[in-house]
C-alpha cells in the first residue's frame, strides 16, 4: 500500500508539474506579442524625444542600420536615420558608456545632419546609485538636457568633459564618474556620426519586422 500510495502521489506531482508548464507556456505565448509592441512603443518614444517629429517625417524604426564601431562602444548599435522630405536630416545613435559606476550605460543620441545634439536618453535599466547617479535620469533632474544644442564645435574637445576635469559640464554632488562617462558617449558618438554621415545615409535599410500593436 506504501508503494502505491508513493507512485500515485509521484504521478500527481508529475501531471501537477506538467500542468504548470504548460499553463505558463501558453501564458507567455499569449502575451510575448504585447510585450514586444510594449517595447516597441517605449523605442519610438524615446526616439520621438531624442528628434522631435518636426525634424523627420519617415518612419524611424523602418530606417535603421545596425554599425559595430569602438566610438559607439562594444558590441553592435542600432542607428535610427532621420529624413526630411525625402533627405537626410539627421540620426538618432545608440550608444554605450563602459565605463559608468555600475557598468555599462546605455543611451540615445539625436544629432540632427549638421551634427548639434537633438536630445540625450538613458536606456533603461542602469545600475548607477539611486539618489546619486540616477541623476542621468530626465524623472530625476534636468541634467541631460544640457547636451541640447551642443556640438563638436560646443564647446571644443578640451571642454568636453565635466568640470572637475576642466570641462564644461556639470557633475552630481557625490557622483563625477556617472556623468563622466555619459559625456564621453555623448562625445564620441558626435565623432562618428561626423566621420560617418555620408555613409550611413548611402546604406540600404535593414529588413525590419513590422509589429502590429493596438493604440
């Protein structure tokens, strides 16, 4: 009787089990849709910010190219290319820091084509210091602001930097190295979107999948 009792409540475990897996599975198939138009809407408004819609009247995500450069730090970088009746006008970069507090930081970088800074973005997550470093956040300060309007020619090289270093710009009390690194993403990706604006804009699009979200 122990046996039987043993194998039958190891059979329920095992139906239990499978049942639960497949509860999930058809779970996640159900919602991995709206997660990815979730995420796809997230994109195209951090980008709308980034190169407001008076600057651009293509589709960003369905102009994009994807580059591997040391500028734009490691791994590949979606560049999202911004066109005005027809012609180029700028781009939005994507872009990361190595070398923040908590590691990697990753943001956007609108420049429109004469190469002034639209607007800056920290992708999220980030693991830099609540209450320090999160600062670079737009719903924590205004301090990423500061990049709109500046250029390879403002200020020149020496003053891309914060001013602990002899720069131009601001650090947070407490926090220099977050800020450091955010500038010098900033900086760089300046440098290759001047190196590179011809041929970035001469590439064909990447074939992208179209999601179709509700409103």
């Amino acid at each position: 009787m122990m046996r039987y009792a043993i194998t039958k409540n190891a059979v329920i475990l095992s139906l239990f089990a499978i049942g639960t897996a497949a509860a999930l599975a058809i779970t996640n198939a159900l919602t991995i849709d709206q997660v990815q138009c979730n995420r796809q809407q997230a994109l195209m408004t951090s980008l709308n910010e980034v190169m407001p819609h008076d600057q651009h009247d293509n589709d960003l995500l369905a102009d994009r190219v994807t580059r591997r450069d040391p500028l734009l730090g490691r791994s590949e970088h979606h560049i999202y290319r911004a066109r005005l009746n027809g012609q180029p006008n700028g781009a939005v970069l994507e872009a990361t820091a190595p070398d923040g507090y908590g590691g990697n930081i990753a943001v956007i970088i609108g420049i429109n084509n004469s190469g002034t800074v639209q607007g800056v973005r920290v992708v999220p997550p980030h693991n830099e210091t609540p209450g320090l470093g999160d600062n670079i956040e737009t719903k924590k300060s205004d301090w990423i602001y500061g990049f709109n309007g500046r250029s390879l020619e403002n200020p020149q090289a020496s003053g891309w930097a914060v001013k602990k270093d002899g720069g131009e710009f601001d650090s947070f009390t407490g926090a220099t190295i977050t800020p450091r690194a955010v500038v010098g993403a900033v900086y760089r990706a300046l440098q290759y979107f001047d190196a590179n604006r011809e041929q970035l804009f001469a590439a064909d699009a990447e074939a992208v999948a179209a999601e179709v979200c509700d409103e």
